[in-house]
C-alpha cells in the first residue's frame, strides 16, 4: 500500500519537476534522470521507460520542445529537449496548483489528533 501511495504521488509532480529541470537549460533525457536523481538522494529514480513519455506528451502539449543534437564520433546522436515559453507559464500554475495542495494537506495533517 505505501509503495503504491508513493509511486501515485511522484507521477502527480513528475512533469512539473522535468520542466523544473529544463528551465534553466536544454538537455538529454540521460541527463534528466540523473539531475532527479542526485538532486532527490535518489529518492525520485526514473527509468527511460517512465521519462520518455512524459516528455512526449509534454512536447504535443507545446510546453517543451525537441532537437537533435550534433553527431559526435563514437557517440549516439542525443534528442535535447528545451521547455517553451507556454510551458514556462504551465510550470508557474503547476508550482501554485501544487503549493495550494499542499497547504491543505498540511492543515489537515498537522492537527493536534493522533494518527
């Protein structure tokens, strides 16, 4: 019950946290999972399987968008992907959305009643 609670509430902020991500710069999907990974003590690890289609359907919806990058030799062509100016707004109403939930879920929480 608690891992299927745990997996339920990071699949809720996964978008937000990759849009997060690639606010400051464009990246690789590789990149994208080892930044959650070390800046959440490995709390938040996702396999390709998971990031991809979030970042396609983050992509159809307009709020980031892809390139691919230069060859190099011996290396495989990356895809980098760049958050929009749409999805820029999308990630400020999904940071308040959030925050909003949060709130209420702590004033419930923290109540003076036992658990």
């Amino acid at each position: 019950m608690q891992q299927r609670f745990a997996q339920q509430l990071k699949k809720g902020a996964l978008d937000m946290l990759v849009l997060k991500l690639l606010a400051p710069e464009e990246k690789y999907g590789y990149q994208l999972i080892s930044e959650l990974r070390d800046q959440t003590s490995g709390q938040l690890s996702l396999k390709e399987g998971t990031l991809y289609p979030i970042l396609y359907r983050l992509e159809d919806a307009n709020l980031v968008k892809s390139r691919m990058g230069d060859h190099e030799s011996r290396e495989p062509t990356r895809k980098y992907y760049a958050i929009t100016k749409q999805g820029r707004a999308a990630l400020r109403e999904m940071y308040e959305i959030w925050n909003e939930f949060d709130g209420c879920v702590k004033s419930i929480m923290e109540r003076n009643e036992e658990l």
